[in-house]
C-alpha cells in the first residue's frame, strides 16, 4: 500500500497539476500567476524530495523539469494575451489569497530542500564502499527536508546516507515496485572497507527480510552490521545480508578490503547500504558528521558512479 501512494505522489501528482492547468483557465492575472506559482513550486519540490528510481527511473524527474517549463512558458503567453483582468468576486479573491498562501508554503519547503545540500561542517573524507556501478543517494542532506536521518538533537546517525544502485534506465530494480529482494541490482553488492582502520564489533546471524515485511526485536534493529573505527571517528554499516560479513572483530582493515555484502536486515523495507560516521563529542556522546566522497557530499538524489 505504501509503495502504490507513493507512485501516486511521484506520478499521479505531476498529472493531475498537469490536467488542472490546462482545463481550469483563471479569469484574472493575478489569480494566472498565483496558480502558477503554486504548481511550479509543488513540481520543483518532487524534483528535489522525490525518489525517482524507486517508481520506475531516476530519469523521470527530468519530465518534471519540462512540466514547470511548460507552465511558465503558457503563463507567460497569457499573461502577454491581455485577456485576463483583475477579480471581481469575493470568492475568486479569497481563493487567490488561499492559493498565493499554500505558494509561499510550498517555497519554504524548496528553500529547505536546497538549504539540506550544504553542509556547515567539514566532515571526514572516505572512499565510495561500493564498486562496479552507479548509485544513487535516496536519503542524505544536512537538515530533515532530505535526509530522514536528521533529528533535532544530534545522534550518530545525524548525517547518515541511503544508498541504491541503479541500472542504466535509472531504476533500482528489475521489476518497478518490487518486493523481491534478488530483483534489487544493490542486494548482494559488495561492501567495500571506506578507510584503514579497526573492527569494533560485527553481527551476522540476522536474518534478512523479504520486502516490507519487519518481523525483527528492537535488539536486532540494525540487522546485521559492522562497526569501524579509523581517523577517530566510527564508521557504522548496518542491514548487511545474513551470514554474509567477511571481517571479525578486532581485526585490522585496509581501505578497499571486501566487509560483505548489502542486505535488508533489521528495520529495513527495501535493500540499500546505510551509511554513517560519528565522533564523540565533549560530553562522550557519539555524533554524526559528514562524509565526503573525492572531497564532495552527497544529498538525495545525487549519483556517484564507480
């Protein structure tokens, strides 16, 4: 059910502003360009929040690029036309006023959405753990509009990632909406060591969930994971493939030596590598930091190829 809205929200939306633009023509400028706005700012938000590859191709978000082109081109046109004038009726202006509103509403959240691929602090520097592909980042950002890692107090997770691959069409699986683990092109990749460093601790035994279905303890919530420290900070991978890590604890790490192999351990719905990196803090707290890739971060809906 979650993934048919979800559809719905990434698809169904754009057609229904689509529809509703061109049928419903506004009898005043004012009321043109308010709706324009309004729909713009809704399309270019999917834009930036939506998670393309997880409904059919990451490449489907570039139709929502022409929408919003295709919207202010005919708003521009008609505004030219001269055949529009000014609202008349009570209820056309209480509707313009709802409608610039929910506009300036919707732009907040753009502003968010952008604002979330900055980061304030430098982070560390580590190597892309997965090899042979390009990826696509479904959650990451600096602040909760794109990263639904973010809390309002720090943890260690604070500015972790989700991570996907995708094919060349754009898609994360064989099959769109999918539930079937091996249809996923990221389940069984390999995970690869970011840093040199040393094994803190690993679990291995948990088994790993078909589709959506989360039949797993609290104690079991991060499946199956590696815990790694290198540089002072701890980087932590969960949700790998039962029975499927390579390393042991204590042990020392080379950067590029194989840990294991992605899953959808723990709570997980969907196969994807989780990502993190943390440091302690002066109260002896673990919390999260950057991570940079050749010296950039990645937010939602970057690519990384490698």
């Amino acid at each position: 059910m979650e993934k048919i809205v979800f559809t719905l929200i990434h698809l169904g939306l754009p057609f229904l502003i689509l529809t509703d633009f061109i049928s419903r023509k506004p009898k005043s400028n004012i009321g043109l360009l308010a709706k324009s706005i309004l729909y713009s700012a809704i399309l270019f938000f999917l834009y930036l929040w939506g998670q393309w590859p997880l409904v059919g191709s990451y490449y489907l978000r570039y139709i929502i690029l022409l929408l919003i082109i295709y919207i202010v081109s005919a708003t521009i046109l008609r505004l030219r036309s001269g055949n529009l004038g000014k609202p008349n009726r009570l209820f056309s202006k209480i509707s313009i006023g709802v409608t610039t509103l929910l506009a300036l509403m919707v732009l907040m959240m753009v502003f968010n959405a952008i604002r979330g691929r900055y980061y304030v602090d430098r982070g560390i520097e580590l190597s892309f753990p997965l090899r042979g592909g390009t990826y696509y980042v479904s959650s990451g950002g600096s602040n909760k509009m794109i990263n639904n890692h973010i809390r309002d107090f720090p943890t260690a997770q604070q500015y972790a990632m989700d991570i996907n691959q995708i094919d060349s069409f754009g898609s994360a699986s064989k099959k769109m909406m999918s539930n079937k683990n091996e249809e996923h092109y990221i389940f069984s990749d390999t995970v690869y060591c970011p840093c040199d460093g040393i094994i803190l601790d690993t679990k291995t035994a948990v088994k790993d969930n078909e589709g959506v279905n989360m039949n797993v303890s609290s104690e079991d919530g991060t499946g199956n994971y590696i815990e790694l420290k290198c540089d002072g900070a701890h980087i932590f991978i969960p949700h790998f493939k039962q029975h499927s890590i390579f390393v042991s604890k204590d042990s020392y790490v080379k950067e590029g030596t194989p840990l294991g192999l992605v899953g959808i351990s723990g709570f997980s719905q969907e196969p994807h590598l989780h990502f993190q990196a943390a440091v302690y803090n002066k109260d002896s707290v673990l919390v999260g930091i950057p991570i940079r890739f050749k010296g950039k971060t990645l937010s939602r809906n970057d690519l990384y190829k490698n």
